[in-house]
C-alpha cells in the first residue's frame, strides 16, 4: 500500500489531500486496496512534518554575486550564480 499512493502522488496529483478522489484515480490503475488505508496514509502525509527548504539567497548578496568579477567569487558562489 505505501508504495502504490507514494508513486501515484509523485506524479499529477502531488499534494493531493482529497482520499476519495485519490482512491478513484488509483483504482483504475490497478491498486486494490480500501478506501480506508488511502485516507490513513494521506493522513499520517498530513500530519508529517514537511522537510526543510534551504533559505534562498539575499538580493544584496545576489546582485554582488552579478556585480563582482568572476575571478574575485569563490567557487561556490560561482555556482550559485
């Protein structure tokens, strides 16, 4: 069961948090599943915590980055940039 909805969410209906219209779209698909386990386990991906987004980069530092001479960046804000 945790794989089918995984692989089917990861495709158009990411982030979907509607189960009974998951659990339609899935059946035809070939899951066998109840409608009961596809409302479990959209709700533990509810009630999950979400992963930690890395902060984007500042304007200022950004427009340094632009505005300074390439040799004069570090690698990594070369990669940044």
């Amino acid at each position: 069961m945790a794989s089918f909805p995984s692989q089917r969410l990861g495709g158009s209906v990411r982030g979907c948090t509607n189960a009974w219209k998951l659990w339609e779209e899935i059946v035809p698909l070939g899951y066998r599943g109840s409608y009961r386990r596809v409302s479990a386990y959209l709700r533990q991906k509810r009630t999950s915590p979400r992963p930690v987004a890395a902060q984007p980069p500042a304007p200022r530092v950004v427009t340094r980055w632009i505005l300074s001479r390439p040799e004069t960046l570090t690698e990594i804000e070369q990669l940044r940039l």
